[in-house]
C-alpha cells in the first residue's frame, strides 16, 4: 500500500532533522542539509514521486552515514585543500587570452594581461560605435586610456605598466614575495578599471538612448581591417543594447574569475 501524504511528509521531516543533527555533531561537508534541501526542491518542481524519493534519499542517508563511521573517508589536509583552490582558480582562468613577457611572471598576471588586451582591442571600438551620449563617451575616453596603460601590447611592445614589472621582476634577487606584491598592485588597477567599465555599461543602459535598439553599423569606424572583422565577428547582428550586455557580462565574469569583487575605487 503506497504511503499517505502526510506519512511521506513526516518522512521527510525525520530526515531533515537527522541531517540537522549529523551535520552539528558530525560532519556538515558529510551531510549536507542545504543540498538535501535543494533535492527535495528539485523534486516538488518536477513533479517527481515524493514517496520513491524519501526512500531514495532514506538509503542514500544510510549510505553515507555507515561510510563515515567505518572511517572509509579521505581527509584532505589543509594544504591539500589549498591546492586544490588553486587548481580550481588557475582552471577558471584558461579561457582568457595569454599573453606572456617574463618568465617569472605568474599565470594570473599572464592571463588578466591578456584579458584586458581583449577588452583594450576587441570592446572597447565598439563601445565607441554604439555610445553616444557626451558625457558617457568622456567617461569610456578616461577608460580607455588607462587600459593602453596597463594593456596595450602594438608590434611587439609591451604597455607601460607591464614594461615597469619587466624591469622589477629584472631586479637581481628579487623574491616571490615582492613579485607577489607587484603583481597585486596590477590586478587591483585592472580592477577598478573593470569596476568602471561594468558601471559604464549600467550607466549606458540606464540612458535608455533611443539609437542602442538598433542595430549596430560597422561602416564609420575608424579602427583597422583586422579589428573591424574582429568586432564584426563577434557583435554582427546585435543592437546597442546587446552589445552593452555582452560587454558588462564578459567585465563581470572577469572579476569573478580573477577574485576582484572587492577592488572598487573608494
């Protein structure tokens, strides 16, 4: 005879409790109320059987308790942990563009770099095709000329402020920890650089000019062949408003990716 509603429920009320307790007194990696929780959701919104799935999740629960009281769990060691953070970081990073000057540069360096490069070549010419607003256009002005600062990389040159790490990390007996504090200082002006150019964007979409619903014309640029096909390639086809949207979207997922949600100018 299939359980009642009710009896289902106060099933999956005990489990809930017992992964309160479990995770209080045992392990809350081991058992994981918030993503019992998550499945249970899962499964009201799909419908799903509630009776089958408060035994599935019954077993599941046994299962996970006798492992860990036969002690068949590999504790990760706090460096372990660590690395695997890291891994997990540098993995993140591996869709940027690399652009490498030094060989004692570290891989964020070499891909955030890179990542503003793109933004320096490959954003912001469109930026100037699709804003038009004079204030708005000051503002990308300011941007843009502290990314060939910090970005520019033209026939083989470097941008200042990477020829200014070349020479430091040059420097005889330097150690990692002053090549660590250089590099920081360079991801923090990158981003606060990324801060304004995502807040531009919500600026730009804010002004509710009427021009950002058209679609974007390539003809009155006055960029090279190469960047012209580059920018074509990737905003053909959309208006103002989606060519705002994919800039703020690629700015906001290097801040996550690069860890500089807290570096915003004061």
């Amino acid at each position: 005879m299939p359980l009642s509603k009710n009896e289902i429920m106060k099933l999956i009320e005990k489990l809930q409790e017992k992964y309160i307790k479990y995770s209080m007194e045992k392990s809350p990696v081991f058992f994981n109320k918030k993503a019992f929780d998550e499945r249970l959701q899962m499964a009201i919104e799909n419908r799903m059987n509630l009776e089958a799935f408060a035994l599935a999740e019954i077993t599941n629960f046994e299962k996970i308790k006798n492992k860990y009281e036969s002690g068949n769990i590999k504790t990760e060691s706090f460096s372990e942990k660590v690395d695997k953070i890291i891994e997990e970081h540098i993995g993140m990073l591996q869709i940027y563009p690399d652009i490498h000057f030094h060989e004692k540069a570290h891989i964020e360096m070499t891909k955030i770099y890179g990542a503003m490069n793109k933004i320096l070549f490959s954003y912001i010419p469109v930026l100037w095709i699709v804003i038009s607003d004079m204030h708005l256009k000051n503002t990308l002005h300011s941007i843009e000329n502290e990314l060939i600062i910090l970005a520019d990389k033209r026939n083989g040159n470097y941008s200042k402020k990477i020829n200014d790490f070349i020479l430091i990390l040059g420097r005889p007996g330097i150690t990692e920890l002053e090549i660590e504090k250089h590099q920081n200082n360079y991801l923090k002006e990158c981003a606060f650089l990324l801060h304004d150019l995502k807040d531009l964007c919500i600026d730009t979409i804010e002004s509710r000019e009427s021009s950002l619903a058209n679609p974007v014309s390539f003809n009155r640029t006055f960029i090279s062949t190469e960047q012209k096909e580059n920018i074509q390639k990737n905003f053909g086809g959309l208006t103002g408003y989606g060519v705002i949207l994919e800039v703020k979207e690629y700015t906001e997922d290097m801040i996550a990716n690069f860890r500089l949600s807290a570096f915003k100018r004061s």
